[in-house]
C-alpha cells in the first residue's frame, strides 16, 4: 500500500465523521479525550506482560491483531485530533526530535537511564 | 515539507535512540507508558478549556505551541512503539475504520450522539 | 456503611489478589498502567458528553451506573497500588493540597482560570 | 493520622476548590481530564523502570517522594470526581470487587496470568 500516506489517512477519517455529521462531537477537547481511552485499551493489553512477553507480543494469534488494532484506533484519532487543529503531525514530531537532540546530546546521553528517564518528552 | 513521511520520521526517531543506547529501554510494554505520559500530558492542555475555547487553542500565542508540541510527542512516541512491534501505522489505522465503516453504516448513525459515543473505537 | 473505609477496602483488595496468587503480577509498574486503562475507560464515558450534560451523568439510567462502576475499578487499583508501595493515599492527598494551597493563595487564585489551569497539580 | 478519612479529605478538597471559586470548572467531564494527567504523570515515573526497580521505587529518595505526591495527586482529582458525581468511592469499589470475585472464582483464577490479564476490571 505504496500510496497510504498520513495525509490520505487524514482525508479518510475526515470523510468518515463528516458522512455521519460527527464534526459537532470532534472538538479538540473531545478527540483528546477519546485518545485517552484508545491510548488505555492499548496499555491494558501490556499490563501484565513481562518486558519480554511485551516484545514478543506480535507473534501471539490473540493478542498480535488485538495490539495493532488498538494502534490503529490511537492513529484514527491522533491524526483526526491534527487535522481539526490544523497541525501537521510529522512536522511538529521533527520540531520536537530537533530539540530533544539538543537537550539530550549524543556523547552524553548514551545509554543513561536517568537522562532516558525523562527522555523525548 | 513534501518529503517528510511517517516513513521518515520512524527512521529518524529509531537513529535518535540509536545513538543514545535507548533501544535497550525500549521494549513495547515501556513506550506503551511513554505514550500515555504524553497522552496525559496533551490532555492536560485541555483540561479547564471549555469546547469553544479548545477549538481556538491554535490561536492562544502560549497555548498554540505548546499543543503542538504535546502533539509531536505524542507522535514520536507512537511512531516509535509500532516502529518496534514491526506494524505499520496508516494501514492498522484504514483497516480499523473499514471496520467502523461497516458497524456505522452511514444511514443509521448520521448525527447519533449514541453511536458517536462508542464510534470510531 | 459507615465502617468501610479506605483501609478495609485496602485489605479486601489484597485478599483478593493472594486468595488468587496475583501478587506476582501486581508490581507498581504494572498496577500503574492497569490504573492508566480503567481511568481510560471512565473518560471514555464522558468524551462526547456536554459539560451540562457530564453534570447529569448520574441521572443516567445506563451511564450512571456504568460511571459508577468505573469510578469503583479506578478506586480498587489506586488503593492497590497504595498498598503494594506502603504509600498512605489520604495522607499523601492532604500534604499535596497543602502544597497546593500555599502555591495558590485565596487572594490570587479567585476564579482564575490561568491558575486553574495548573491548578493542584 | 487516624482521623483522616476519605470523608475528610473530600472535605477538604471541596473547601479548597470553593474559596478559590473553581467549582465552575470542575465538571464531571473537566475532572475525568485533570484525573487522567495526574495518572499520566504518575506513569511515566514507572516508564523506564524495570520490574524490580518499580518494586524498590520508595526507597529512592529522589524517586519516592516523587511517586507519593503523584499518587497524592490522583487521589485529590478522585475524590473531588466523586464528590462532584455523588459516589461513595469505597462502596463503588466494594461492589466491583465482589463482581470480579464471581467472575473470577478463586480455584479457576489462581496464578493464571491469562485471567489476571482481564482481571479486576
């Protein structure tokens, strides 16, 4: 699927909520909040995985398809929570890896876990 | 920015763990949590906004940059846990609405708060 | 049921989790991200709700008793978490808001959103 | 501190959010926002730990009184959902505990993780 761009995922889901006259519901407060919840089924499914169990979590028949498609729904309403606020997710991801390398540079952060603890963010 | 795919950016963020030895704290289970501090984080902008008031988030000269920030994080982080469990993202994300699509025919659920409730999820 | 309290609740949780041999997988780590996917759920209940209408939830015939029952998960796990960290919840709350109040004098806090919007965190 | 109740606390929160005047923001659907950034900061304290080292997390003196204030925190958005809502916390989570102890039989749910996995909730 060469051409599945994020911008084309984008347009998708906007047709979606606006064939259904969802627009009223998609505030940017609404759709955080329904991140929240896709974001926690996501985790509920890691909760009681060892590191390793979590590693290997694809290659289990049950909880392999049920992983990524909790990961969809988090990309449905990530990339429906950029277009109502007019933000252009991969952009805004390199602006902030640009200032995380600076704040986190090379020669020391190697394999720290203190400076890993508070890491990207 | 034509260039920069979803694509590019994977690669950029797995570099950047790369070359700090982060790899090793990298495991599913422990970016599903990151992802969640961010998710929380985002949220958090949000929080005492009334609906009006978060749709004109992007406008506030202090709020704007910081949502968009929220939002990059949020964004690496996700970028990198499906880098790691080897799922791609746009295609997780168009097979889950296909799926929606099909439990929300357009007929029935046309402005429904009932059924936008559970939507996309 | 003037004699349940937190602490009786604390010791029904951690017999329910011995009687079961669950301990093993209740490492704060763990119960951290199992805390994460019930308050998940319970936002997930007021994503597309109005103000007013969250206001109303509790008159709900179905929703009332849903929030409810999530509102009961998120108490079991915070109170678990609590118990495996020997952490005492009411105490920590109450140093916490004295923080708070010292942070946010009366006089200067009135209505203030600004302020709000950090708040007691 | 044998006084301290849940009942006290939610007192007190309440008195703090009323001489403040922040009741007007602390709808249900606000608070359920403010509670899942508590619990996101909670989280990512746990994010890069191992298992071991989460189980150890209170005896660090940076780390432990860190993990107390967040848990303090999500206790004070908790309770004042609660008391917003009209929920008794403790009978909320009495009545989901004894529904999970009929779902979960103890002689069926002994150290199974794959039931330990749903659990609780």
């Amino acid at each position: 699927m060469t051409t599945s761009s994020i911008q084309e995922l984008t347009a998708r889901v906007r047709a979606f909520a606006d064939e259904r006259d969802w627009q009223q519901f998609h505030t940017p407060k609404n759709l955080a909040m329904a991140l929240t919840g896709e974001v926690g089924e996501l985790v509920a499914e890691f909760q009681w995985l060892t590191a390793d169990q979590s590693a290997a979590v694809m290659a289990d028949p049950e909880l392999g398809p049920r992983v990524r498609a909790e990961l969809g729904d988090v990309t449905i309403y990530l990339v429906r929570l950029a277009d109502v606020l007019g933000i252009d997710l991969v952009a805004a991801a390199l602006d902030k890896l640009a200032d995380s390398a600076r704040r986190y540079p090379v020669d020391q952060a190697r394999g720290s876990a203190a400076k890993a603890r508070d890491e990207i963010s």
